[in-house]
C-alpha cells in the first residue's frame, strides 16, 4: 500500500517571492487521486502520442523555431522518449512513462498560445493511465498562466540568461572571473573551439579528461538523460578546451536551444587543472557566440539558486522528506558548487522554474520513479 504524502508537510524551501503559484487539486474537496483520475480521464484514447524517434524530424523543426530554454533539444535525444502532440502537432511535450509516475522536461515546444492547452492534456493523459503527472523545469511564465486549481508547484530554481547584444566582462562585477581567465593565459592555457569529429587526438582528449573527471566523483558516472557523455550526438554541439602543454584542461560542451541561442551544457575539468579553466572556457565560448550573431545563451536550471541572495546564504533542501531528497541529489550533482560556479558570470536576466505535480502528493512509487529517470547509475 501507498502512503499519499501532502507536499506541504515537507519543509520545501520557498522565498517569500516564489510562493506556490497554483494549489493542490486535491484541495478541492479532498478527493483521492483515483477519483480524481476517474474524474478526468478513462481510457487513454484521443491523444496523439509518439516515440520521439518517430518523429524526430518534425520535432527539430519546432526546436529550432520556437526553443527558448535549455535542454529542451533532450527531447530528440536518444533516451527513451515519448511526445504528446497538440492538435494538428503545432506544438509537443517530451515525457518519459515511469511504473507511477508520467514525468515531462520543460516547456512544451510550439508556439506559446499551444502551452496551457498541452500541459492539460498531458495531465489528462496521466490520469487516464492512472498515474501521477509531474512537469520539471517549468519557466515561471508559462507556470503563472496555468489555471489556479490545475497543479501543485515546487520552485526548484533559476535558469540565467545573457543577452549577447550586450555581454561583457568589464566593470567590477566581474573582476573574479578577469582574474581566472588571466592566471590561465600566464600560465600557458589557450582557449579555442574544437572538432573531435574531425580530429582524433582532441576525441581521444576529451574522453581522457571526461574520464579524469568522473574518477574524482563515481556517482558522476549516470544514464539518465542528464548524463555527462560529451560525445554523444556529436553533431549538433559544439566543443570548447582550455589547453596547456597539448593536455586539455577542461572541457564545455555547448548544445543548440534554436537557431537564436546556445546552452553551455557540460563543463569538464581536471581534478589538477589549471585554476580558472572553466572561466576562460566559458568566457571563449560566449564571445565566439556574440561573434556569430547568436541573440543569447543560457547557463541552464541552476537548481535552488536565489540571485538576490549572496552566495553564503544559498540553503538547500530543508526539512521532511522532499528535504532529504534534495539533499540526496545535492550530494550527487553537488549542487551548491554550481551555484557558486555560476554566481561569478552574473546574467542579463534570470527565469524562476518550477516543478509541477498533479495530484499534490508525493508517494514512494513517485519518489522512486522521478530518482530512476533523473540519476540512474
């Protein structure tokens, strides 16, 4: 048997600022998650719904017209995908289909009028399967035009922007990251985009410093979807190395949002590397986007970072379960580095994300099922 837990009861870590911004549906009276399901679904039928595989060209073409947050582009990866499509497949929603739990990444794809009336249908879905449907890396905007009563919502972080128009590393905000990239230059790392399709000792480089990287820490070492393999779909990224005596120091692995932006998606160091590394990677790869015409990249979700505190206050996790859940993945994703890390490179603007849950309770089974599709080992 199943023990429904309110969400509330966990002790979430909520900002004054990010308060839940729909309720539980199971305020409404009470009712159980399977009268609830019965309520809003039956049979799982009317829904159009394919393996991304089926439908990856179509899907590409949404990515690169209307993607505007990172990792979306998972969607076409070859994890084990499913898409539910609006009508006449304007617009999609990637999920992956778990023993409880339905679990989608992000905002749907399409234009933005098609958003509302997808994530519905998707809870729709979920309750015709007779299972919980859970939306991670939701952007505030599409979360504040939800129906009040539709879902539960946990602020799980911030994701930064850069508007390329006008970045720049001058002034003193930026003085740290100045000082990094200077110590790598005097000390003989050069920064430059790479091709290990077409090179063969930078492949063989970034395997090895990958393989460095992952020895540090074991539990680094996944195959969910978040996975760190550079590698992998070589095609549609591009590679950046920070280089010292033809040994690569460190490593960003940049994926497409759409045609307009760039998602600095994995940075890769050495445990010996040359310090300031990843700050001359970074700063190489934002000005050869600039330099290309491209209107923005992002940094990606920075999970539980708040921009209007300083770096000594960010808290994580809380008390309760959802707590100790959160604490579980900090220990593994080592989320208050990358807080740190990204605090330095300071954004044009930053977006609230959030988690959406329908019904508003957790369980085991969902516990389990959102672990499985976020870290396996």
């Amino acid at each position: 048997m199943s023990i429904a837990i309110p969400i509330e009861g966990f002790g979430l870590p909520r900002l004054s600022c990010r308060r839940p911004l729909v309720r539980r549906l199971t305020e409404l009276g009470g009712l159980s998650f399977r009268r609830i399901s019965g309520m809003l679904g039956g049979r799982a039928t009317g829904f159009d719904i394919t393996s991304s595989r089926e439908t990856r060209a179509a899907a590409s073409e949404l990515l690169d017209r209307y993607s505007t947050l990172s990792g979306q582009i998972h969607a076409i990866s070859d994890d084990p995908w499913k898409l539910l499509w609006a009508p006449h497949r304007r617009a999609f929603l990637p999920f992956q289909e778990r023993a409880f739990a339905l679990i989608a990444w992000r905002d749907p794809v399409g234009p933005p009028e098609e958003a509302i009336g997808l994530i519905s249908r998707f809870r729709d879905y979920a309750a015709a399967r007779g299972k919980h449907a859970v939306l991670l890396g939701i952007g505030r905007p599409t979360v504040e035009r939800l129906p009040r009563d539709s879902f539960h919502s946990v602020w799980l972080g911030t994701e930064p922007f850069y508007d390329l128009s006008t970045w720049q590393t001058r002034g003193k905000r930026f003085n740290e990251v100045r000082q990094a990239c200077n110590h790598v230059r005097k000390n003989g790392g050069v920064a430059r985009e790479v091709h290990p399709m077409q090179d063969a000792d930078i492949r063989r480089g970034i395997e090895e410093v990958t393989e460095a990287w992952m020895q540090a820490r074991p539990e680094r070492r996944s195959r969910s979807f978040l996975r760190t393999a550079p590698l992998e779909n070589a095609e549609r990224r591009r590679y950046f190395v920070v280089q010292a005596d033809d040994r690569i120091e460190s490593l960003l692995v940049c994926s497409p949002v759409s045609t307009r932006g760039q998602y600095l998606q994995d940075l890769v160091r050495r445990p010996d590397a040359l310090r300031g590394s990843n700050e001359l990677n970074m700063v190489t790869a934002m000005a050869v986007f600039q330099s290309e015409g491209l209107d923005f990249v992002t940094g990606g979700i920075v999970p539980f970072y708040d921009p209007t505190k300083p770096r000594c206050e960010q808290r994580l996790g809380g008390d309760g379960l959802m707590g100790q859940v959160i604490g579980r993945f900090d220990r593994l994703f080592r989320f208050s580095g990358l807080q740190q890390f990204r605090a330095k490179f300071i954004p044009s603007r930053m977006v609230d994300v959030y988690a959406l849950l329908w019904p508003g309770v957790l369980t085991p089974g969902l516990v389990r099922d959102l672990c499985t599709v976020l870290w396996r080992p």
